[in-house]
C-alpha cells in the first residue's frame, strides 16, 4: 500500500462522483494498493477492507481525523477529534458458528460484493439476501436448510454471529454532547469519512489549479507535481 499522490487523488475522485459508497470504497483501494487486484480486493471482509481503508487514509492524510456530527438527541453539533490508531482493533475476520434450538450455521462475515448484492428495496428482503450470501451451511435438525427456512429469531443470532466474528466492521465513537450533556455511541463510517476529505481537497485543488495555470501557463501535471509547500508559495505570489 502507499499513500496517494495529488494525481491519484483526483483520479479517484473523478472516477467515484456519482458512485455508491462501496464502489467508491473498493477504488480508493484499487489506488492505494495498485498491486492487488480489485477481486481480491471486493472479498475482503467488510472489517478487513475498513481497516485497509484507514490505514490508506493515515497515510494520505495523516494521524488525526476531525469532523462533526449531529446529537441524537438535542441536534447540537459534536466536534470530533480522533487519533487513526485508536478507531479499529485489528482484529482477523473469522468464520462464525451458531447452534441455536436444532439449528446450526456456519457463516462468513460478508464482504464487498455481498453488500452490493443485498439491494433489495425492502429492508427485510435485503438482510435475508445478505445472510444468504454468507451462509456457508444451515441445517435444521440434521437437514440442509436455506436463509429463507430460518426464523427471525436465528437470523437474528446470525448477524450478531457475523459481527462478532468480524468487529472492525462496526466501530463506535464514545462521545459527549456539549449541549445536553449525554453520552454518545456514534458509528465511525470511514468510507464516508475519506471520501467527504477526498471531495474537498479535489474541489479545492481544481481551483488551485486554474489560479496557477491561468498565472504561469502551467499544465495540471506540473502543477501537482509541486507538492503543496512550493504550490501554496506560488500561490501567495499570485494574491491567492
């Protein structure tokens, strides 16, 4: 993996305007580890393909991540400052097992390609076609069974199952609203979070460019390729 340079910032940006958030997720994958292939990459687990996510972000961006978020509860803003190696264990993804009142399953935590599979309209279809996927075996009383055999009670064990087994991909955010004062478990999406600093920093470097191009008659490559000390030097000798 290696952080990406302004070029390949801009590249992804272009290349995921308009894309869902998992296909948005898998290119700045794609970017950041140019020698593994895409399909490698869409199987990752969810938590594996997160914690690969911000790692590529610590390295483009740095340690520390800020933001805000909304209170639940009151609708105050929540400033958040985060380290990058405080937010996920590490943890391997594993296979999940469940035994449940003559049921057994044995489950993988699902991946890219599972999410994007799971698009039915309807909550409760998408969710059973998401443990469908994931589902390596199930019997019921020694016999094969199907997502769709299975009670709510046991998809319910299910997906408790395949978080466990794979916990980077759900982390949380313990915070405090300053304004009512109660205490906060945020989710922590990183592939929304990259993206949000992606889109910003390529709107701003577009504009960057044009100043620079329209003072000196300088192509876009030559202009990222200064590196942003000597472009933002430049840019103050140009009243910018």
């Amino acid at each position: 993996m290696r952080a990406l340079s302004a070029s390949d910032l801009l590249k992804v940006w272009e290349r995921s305007l308009g894309e869902e958030p998992i296909a948005r997720a898998l290119e700045m994958l794609r970017a950041g580890c140019p020698e593994t292939g895409v399909e490698v990459l869409a199987e990752l687990s969810i938590g594996q393909r997160d914690a690969l996510l911000l790692r590529l972000r610590r390295l483009t961006f740095g340690p520390d991540l800020t933001g805000a978020a909304e209170c639940p509860g009151c609708g105050e803003s929540i400033e958040l400052a985060l380290r990058a190696a405080d937010l996920f264990a590490g943890a391997t993804a594993a296979e999940a097992t469940l035994e449940w009142h003559g049921y057994e399953l044995r489950l993988r935590p699902p991946n890219s390609r599972d999410l994007a599979a799971a698009s039915h309209p309807d909550l409760a279809q998408a969710r059973l076609e998401l443990l469908e996927s994931c589902l390596i075996e199930a019997r019921h009383q020694g016999a094969m069974a199907s997502a769709a055999d299975l009670p709510d009670a046991v998809i319910e064990l299910a997906e408790r199952q395949l978080a466990d087994a794979d916990p980077d991909s759900d982390i949380q955010i313990r915070t405090t609203c300053p304004g009512c004062g109660a205490g906060q478990r945020l989710a922590f999406d990183i592939v929304g979070f990259f993206w949000r600093e992606i889109d910003a920093w390529s709107q701003r470097m577009l504009r960057e460019v044009h100043t620079l191009a329209m003072a000196y008659g300088w192509s876009e490559d030559e202009i990222l390729a200064l590196g942003s000390v000597r472009r933002q030097c430049y840019l103050d000798l140009v009243g910018v």
